[in-house]
C-alpha cells in the first residue's frame, strides 16, 4: 500500500531529516533535483518536498499519511493530527521579546492596548488571552523581530534558537510561550488502513534516533580481567564475548558504547592489556 510522507522543502529541518531518512536504508532517488515529488528505493514509499508550515494541513487533509515539521507550526495550525515522534532536532522556543530599553522586563509588565507583532497569531492570542491580557496581535510573515523599531509593536512573539538575532536588534525574552523541534506526525485518516506500515517507518527512523551518540566498540582483552571489561563497559545487555580460534587466554569483546564514553573507555582498555581497539558509528538501533 502506498506510503506518501512529507519532509520540508528547505532548510536546517531538510538537511537533517535527509540525513535520517539515508541512515534509516530510506534512499530518495531523485531528491538531490529538489521537485515536489520524489520516490524511494525502497517498497511502495514516495516523498514530497512541501514548505514546512504547509506540511500540518497536508497530513491533517489526509492527501500525505505523514510529515515532518515543527512542533510550533502543529500548534499554530490547531489542525487534529497524530505526534508519533519527537525527533530530537529543530529544537527552539516561541517567546515574547520586548526592546531592551522598554520597561518592559517580564510578561506582567505588558500593559494592555499593547501592540505584539508576531508570524503566530493563533498561539499568541491564546497565550495572552489566558493572562487575561487584552493586546492587539499584528500578524507578519516574517522579520518581526525589526517591528518595534519601526513603531509597528510595542512587543514580540517569535522563535528563538540561540537568542543572536534577539541580541541583534536589542530584544531580551520575558517569556517563553511553546518549546519546539521536529515531530513526526501521522494522519488519522490514514491510521484508519495504513497502521502497520506507518508504525514500521516510524519504528526506523527512531531506530536512527536511537543509535545518535552511541559507537560500536570492539577489542581483544585478556580472559582474566572480563570481570573489569563488564564493570566498566555494561553495554546494552552486558558486553558480548567470542571465542578467538586457537586462543584460550584472549577473547574478543563487543559492545555498544555512549560517544562520550568513548575516550575513557579506550584508556581503560588498553591499561587492562586490550588490543586491537576498533570503534565504528552505528546507523541504526532495533531494539
């Protein structure tokens, strides 16, 4: 059956989710050329290549089983879809940012009749209507942040990563409204007949989440200190040993190993008479 999943046309959230989809065996064939549509070597599988903020109402629709965006455009839309996954990536927040040299230095400061400018409305007006705020939202598609040097906003509402462009135009957050990243979302409609399939896409690309930040670790350790190895290096279920043909005082250990592990694993090894270290990245982890 025919597996239509939607990823960002551009951008950091391109970037990365590509790179998910090729270590998950998900090859897009024609992806490089950047059209709408693209098929996959693998099984009954297509993916189109649609502007984030577009992708909610595709899966809410039911024209694409699922989709990749942010978590902040599935809240600005308020359109019902399925989260399947938090993936770990696009991570940013959706504040409130007033001029530095405002008085304004927390959201209670934001008297009403202010001015928000703001790429989200939807959220925006909640957000203040739950404060019992009475403000006037100014909808933009972009560059909010330059509003209340215009005069257009006394205040914003905007994503913020690593707080640069704030600090640019002389903006300081006095509240946080939404944290964010990619989600993989699923539509209801097509759970209705397309279940399993969708679990076993979703099931792989978590099996890539899974493997970020591990190493597979291999090395030959004397017999007598695999009571030292386990101690140190635990592994997933413990450390795997073999048998090294024609050697009954070396073994050959396996394990999976957290990246930041790493360095201090190798030293223990090789003060403890291990040999031939060998640590390899690791695409994908099915448990």
């Amino acid at each position: 059956m025919s597996l239509k999943l939607a990823v960002p046309n551009k951008g950091r959230l391109n970037e990365r989710t590509m790179e998910i989809l090729r270590q998950a065996g998900l090859e897009i064939e024609n992806g490089a050329e950047r059209k709408l549509y693209a098929t996959v070597n693998h099984g009954d599988m297509s993916v189109l290549f649609l502007r984030a903020q577009d992708i909610v109402r595709f899966v809410h629709s039911g024209a694409v089983d699922m989709g990749i965006t942010g978590w902040d455009i599935v809240l600005e839309t308020d359109l019902e879809v399925e989260k399947m996954l938090d993936l770990d990536y696009g991570r940013c927040r959706l504040s409130v940012a007033a001029p530095e040299a405002s008085n304004i230095k927390s959201i209670d400061d934001i008297p009403d009749g202010s001015k928000i400018a703001t790429s989200f409305p939807h959220m925006t007006s909640k957000f203040f209507e739950n404060l019992d705020k009475s403000v006037e939202i100014i909808a933009v598609s972009g560059a909010a942040e330059v509003t209340p040097h215009l005069g257009v906003a006394d205040v914003i509402v905007d994503l913020v990563s690593s707080g640069s462009t704030l600090k640019t135009n002389k903006l300081v957050e006095v509240a946080v409204i939404a944290e964010s990243q990619a989600v993989l979302v699923a539509s209801k409609k097509s759970l209705d007949h397309k279940e399993m399939e969708m679990r076993e896409l979703a099931s792989a690309i978590e099996s890539v989440l899974a493997a970020e930040g591990k190493r597979y670790l291999m090395a030959d350790v004397p017999v007598d200190v695999l009571d030292e190895v386990r101690s140190f290096l635990p592994g997933v279920a413990g450390p795997t040993v073999l048998n090294i043909a024609g050697r009954d005082d070396i073994v050959a250990i396996h394990v999976v190993v957290d990246k930041a592990e790493i360095y201090d694993s190798v030293n223990m090894l090789k003060r403890i008479g291990g040999t031939g270290i060998l640590i390899v990245p690791i695409d994908r982890m099915v448990p």
